[in-house]
C-alpha cells in the first residue's frame, strides 16, 4: 500500500494494488476506485485534512501518531 498527499488539493491518494481502474464511486470525500472486478484498487480522501483531524478523534493514539506521520512524510 503507497500513500500520497497534494497539499494543494488537499487529497489524500491510497494506492492499495497496482491495477489498473475501470470506474469509480464517489461517497461523500471518499473516491473508491474499482477494477473491473470491482474490487477497490484506489481511494482519494478529499478534503484529507479535515477527514484525518475527524478521524484521529475517535482512533487509538498509535494509530493517530502513524497516520499523521504518512501524511506529513508524503
């Protein structure tokens, strides 16, 4: 799984296979991005900030620690 942050668009892309996609389903600021199996190949979390400070709210610290680490480090 790679990970990429554009801090200009403020999207969050998680590659989770290298497979080329055929569609994809917008759910609120999530993009999931299918192959032809639909099966999830790709994510784009817009808005990523504002979904990461949601999401560390409720998650465990070591969790919290290791996403804004990825997310600062990309």
């Amino acid at each position: 799984m790679e990970y990429k942050y554009d801090p200009d668009a403020d999207v969050l892309a998680v590659f989770l296979r290298k497979e080329p996609f055929s569609h994809a389903q917008e759910m609120g600021d999530i993009v999931v991005h299918f192959d032809k199996n639909d099966k999830p190949v790709y994510l784009e979390i817009l808005n990523a900030n504002r979904f990461l400070s949601r999401a560390t709210q409720v998650l465990p610290t070591a969790i919290q620690k290791a996403i804004l680490r990825r997310t600062h480090a990309a």
